[in-house]
C-alpha cells in the first residue's frame, strides 16, 4: 500500500494505468531449459479469499505449461496473518506471501528476500511504491494491485429516483458532499416501496467476510483527514479522533437507510450486502473494484454501475476522489531454498509478462496493475474504469493510510465498538476510546514486541 511513508492517492496515479507492454512475448520464459525437476517449487499464501479461484487456475495453467509445481492457500477472510504464521514454521513454508503494507512488513522483515533484481520490481511504473529495507539498500516487497474504493451505485435506481418530484439532485454529479449524498439516501428510503427498494444502502454486516469494509475501510476516511491536516507521513504513536463526528455521521446513515434493521448486523455477511446490491434491493454498496467479478456472477450488467466517494462531511471534501491505494505487496520467502526462491521470481515474472498471466490479473481477478507490461491491457471491470477515470479527474484521491493501523487488533476492537452501537449495545464514545486509545495502546505494545 505504500512506500516507507504513507502512499497518498495522488502519488498512486501513475499506478493507475491498465496495460501491457512489448514484454508479452516473454510469457513463457520461466520454463527454460533446465531440467524441470531440478526447477524448484512455488508455494503461495494468498490474501484475497475472493480470488481463491481465480489464483488455482492460473497457477494450474502455469504448472501445465512449465511442469513447475505452484501451490495456492488461501486464508480465510480475516485469519491471514494467523495462518501465515502457522504455515511459515512447517517444513514446506511458502515460497511467497503477502504483506499489507509498511506496518505488516516490520512482523515480516526477517524473512523478506530482496526483490531489487527482480523483473516485478523492474517493472514498475513507479519503483517507490516498493517497500524497502530501512537504509533503502533493499526491496522486500512489491505491489502487485492497486485497488479503488467508495460508494457502488445503481445507475437505474438512481435515475429513478432523480425523477422524482421531490428528487434533490438530477444528476450524480451533483451527489459532491455529505449534505448531498444523506439528501439523497434520505430520499430514496423515504421512497422505497416506490423505487422498488429495500433500502439506499445495503447491509452494513459484521460478520468476518463483510465488517473489514467498516473497522478498516470506512475508519481509513476520518483517519486520512485526520493525517492530512497533521501532515503526518508515518505511522503516529497517537491519534486525535479529530474527525469522529463525521464518522459517526456516515455511519449514522450507513444504518438509518439500510435494507436491514441494525439488530440483524452480526450475523449479515458480505455476500448478503452483495445479493441486495446485485438483485436492486438496494442503491449504494460500499465497496471497491475487486467487488466486480462477484456483481457480475450474480447477475449485474457492467453499464448499470458506477462508484462515488464516501462522504463524510470533512471540509473541503467536494475536492475528494475515490479511495486508492494497496495493501497487496508480494515478498518471497528468504528461508526457501535458493531453487524455490528463483522459481518463485520466474512465476512472479510470467504472471506480469505472459498473456494468460496478464489476463489472469487484469480480468479475471479485476485488479488495476502498476506494472509497465500492462500499458495497453484494456479491463473489462467497469469499476476499474471508474477508478481510472477519477484519477484523471484532477480530485484528490484518498490514501489507503489503513496500512498505518497499529494492529488487527486495533481494527477488531473498533469493529466490536461499532457493531455495539449499531444494535444499541453501546455507545458512540466506545467507539472512539476504540480508535483513540486502543491506537496508542496497540502501537505502544507493538512496539515493545
């Protein structure tokens, strides 16, 4: 998700490019020739559950056009640092991994190989997105997605809505801020039955699968301002809350004009607020490109969606983009053996360079790539078009400054907070001793560890 820094939208723009360059005629060089046998094995620990699928079909197809062996693990959703320990101290420990960032590095630097040779570090468009040893002289981790994220929304139910009499904007364009955007889901829970809603929101579960969006995502806005006005560029020892009002404020209406009642949260998954979006029971889904590849398998055509930011009534947001950034960083192994680390670098290598890697990535998993061997390579992922199209908007993206969060733990406790308050378990000043002072006494703990 960044450099030794925090990675601001702006700096990410560059990233934003969906290609492929004159490198395509390489794709099959990882099977030299070299006798198979002795050519290693790669053994990758995969982050992203909603890519599971797609991650064993390339790997099979890269095992059947090399006859080098790749393995593929997914953690589930929320369980992956725990794995990756688990995995890490058997006989046959990953080859390759994920870090989510500066903060998820420093668990990891022990067994980070230097990538600085590397044909995915020499790759890409912007090398200080790389995660570096702390003298520089080191890459240990590379990005390999740039992701986007804000406010899906259902271009049919909203032009519904703007027909109505009452409407209080006739075009998106016009949806630029929190008074605007709470006008507008006030509106159309007002109007349900008559849209053919359930609510303006889909569900805002807490489940494992679904209350990331929530405790990482939602809390990265109010977070983000909050750095921004500071002009803090790593991770602090200490937050102020200073922009807790307006997340409670989205929150708020997050839970006020919702197909669900707040009661029923805990047990609503991400495939429930999925459905409800997909099916046009609702208007707006938080989420990001990645949700795409599941939108469409439930049904929805790619020219009925479009994506906003999240609004949460920080000053000057009319200016505010989409949130971009990354928190999928590959590291290699460097207690593999020599063999499976360079079997490892030749996979990574085919899986930017290849065309079936390249599609793999870019349309088959829907990911934005911040590789110069993706140059020309079109998407079909309407939501990655609405990334690119608002980076070149001139507004200021969000930065994914999450990877800066102390520790899953943080993230754990806040979710706890918020699902309290939202079935009125709790109150709002839980949440905020959540994210204030659990922040320093996480990052305090941390630190000692």
């Amino acid at each position: 998700m960044m450099n030794q820094m925090v990675t601001k939208g702006v700096g990410l723009l560059a990233a934003l490019t969906l290609s492929v360059g004159a490198l395509a005629g390489c794709g099959s060089s990882s099977s030299s020739g070299d006798d198979k046998a002795d050519a290693g094995k790669v053994f990758f620990m995969n982050f992203k559950p909603e890519a599971a699928d797609q991650w064993k079909d390339i790997a099979d197809e890269y095992t059947k056009e090399t006859g080098v062996k790749v393995d593929v693990q997914t953690a589930a959703s929320g369980t992956y640092e725990q794995t990756l320990k688990s995995e890490i101290a058997k006989s046959q420990p990953p080859t390759l991994f994920q870090v989510n960032g500066p903060v998820g590095l420093s668990s990891w630097k022990s067994y980070t190989a230097d990538m600085s040779k590397s044909e995915v570090y020499k790759q890409l468009n912007n090398k200080d997105l790389a995660l570096k040893s702390d003298d520089g002289s080191q890459v240990l981790g590379v990005p390999y997605a740039m992701e986007t994220y804000g406010l899906i929304y259902n271009k049919n139910i909203l032009g519904k809505y703007m027909k109505l009499s009452d409407a209080r904007v006739k075009s998106v364009k016009e949806i630029d801020s929190f008074e605007k955007l709470k006008e507008v889901a006030d509106g159309i829970q007002q109007h349900k039955d008559e849209l053919g809603v359930k609510g303006a929101f889909t569900s805002a579960g807490f489940d494992s699968s679904s209350d990331w969006r929530f405790k990482t995502h939602l809390a990265n806005i109010p977070l983000y301002y909050e750095l921004k006005d500071e002009n803090v560029k790593a991770q602090p020892e200490t937050v102020k809350g200073t922009y807790m009002p307006q997340f409670k404020q989205i929150f708020d209406l997050y839970l006020k004009d919702s197909t669900t009642d707040p009661k029923q949260l805990s047990s609503k998954t991400g495939d429930d607020a999925n459905s409800e979006f997909a099916l046009g029971e609702a208007a707006l889904y938080q989420n990001g490109t990645w949700a795409w590849s599941d939108l469409e398998k439930a049904g929805m055509d790619k020219s009925n969606v479009g994506m906003m930011p999240i609004y949460i009534g920080a000053p000057g947001e009319k200016k505010q983009g989409l949130a971009t950034g990354s928190e999928n960083y590959w590291c290699i192994n460097k207690k593999a053996s020599k063999k499976d680390q360079q079997a490892t670098e030749k996979f990574l290598a085919w899986m930017i360079t290849s065309e079936k890697g390249k599609k793999a990535m870019s349309s088959d998993m829907g990911l934005t790539t911040p590789f110069k061997s993706f140059d020309k390579v079109k998407s079909d992922n309407p939501l990655v078009e609405e990334a690119v199209k608002d980076s070149k908007s001139g507004k200021e993206q969000v930065g994914w400054n999450f990877t800066m969060m102390p520790s899953e733990q943080w993230k754990n406790d806040l979710g706890n907070a918020m699902l309290e308050y939202a079935q009125g378990t709790g109150d709002w000043d839980k949440v905020k001793s959540a994210f204030v002072d659990n922040w320093a006494k996480e990052y305090q703990a941390n630190h000692k560890a």
